[in-house]
C-alpha cells in the first residue's frame, strides 16, 4: 500500500505537485482608452498531480500596470469558492482584471492545504496583460 502522508514533505515538494496554466485576453467590448480602463479576463487551470486531494484556501495577487502603478487583491478562495481538488485532476475558473494602461501583468499565489492540514503556497508565475499589437 501507498503511503500518501504529507506530513513529512516540505512546503516546496507539496508545491511542486501543483501545476498553474494561465490564459488572459483584452476585453475590447468593454474597454474605454479615454477614460484609462482597459479590462482583462483570464483563465487558471489548476492541476493536482499528486495522489492526495489539495483545497485552496485563499489567494493574493499583485497586479501592476504599465505606469508601475501596483494594486494588490487578497481574499478567500477563488470566485466565491475554496475548491478541493482532487488527485490527477483540474480546476478551472475564470476572473479579471481593470487596469488603467493597455498593458500590465499579473503574479501572486494561492495558499493550499492538504487533507492532512499541511499548508503550502503554491506560486503564480507573472504573465502578461496586453491588448493586441502592444507589445512587439
């Protein structure tokens, strides 16, 4: 039989089981560049690769805009949801963002835990909130 205790994992190797895959797009329909709001939605996959099951407990980003202007949002789980994820599987959510530049990015992670009570933070690597033809 398998042992599945984390117990005697690291924070790190807990984290290193969690896959992040991020999607953004520019929302032109409902950006306005005069009056500096320029809206973005992105999608987060994530995956549980390990063989215990995973809940994401809360989340912080630091999302900064093209004038380095930063703006930092923490909170309870993910739209309304503390989700448990099971093992070898995903979940998937989508939000967005407003900035007040046509390009900023985005970084920050989520605080998880395991079925065990072995908390860990799980990394957001930065990605890129551009409209089209922006960047070059």
């Amino acid at each position: 039989m398998q042992n599945n205790s984390t117990d005697n994992q690291t924070p790190e190797q807990l984290a290193s089981k969690i896959e992040i895959a991020v999607e953004s797009r520019y929302e032109e329909r409902q950006s306005d560049a005069e009056a500096k709001r320029f809206v973005f939605t992105y999608s987060i996959t994530i995956k549980n690769s390990a063989d215990y099951n995973i809940q994401l407990l809360s989340r912080r980003w630091v999302v900064t805009d093209g004038n380095q202007k930063e703006q930092e949002i923490q909170g309870e789980g993910v739209i309304g949801e503390q989700p448990i994820i099971a093992p070898n599987s995903s979940y998937q959510y989508s939000s967005g963002a407003i900035l007040e530049t046509d390009v900023g990015s985005m970084f920050g992670h989520y605080n998880m835990v395991t079925e065990e009570g072995s908390e860990f933070k799980a990394l957001i690597a930065a990605f890129t909130l551009a409209k089209p033809n922006t960047l070059h």
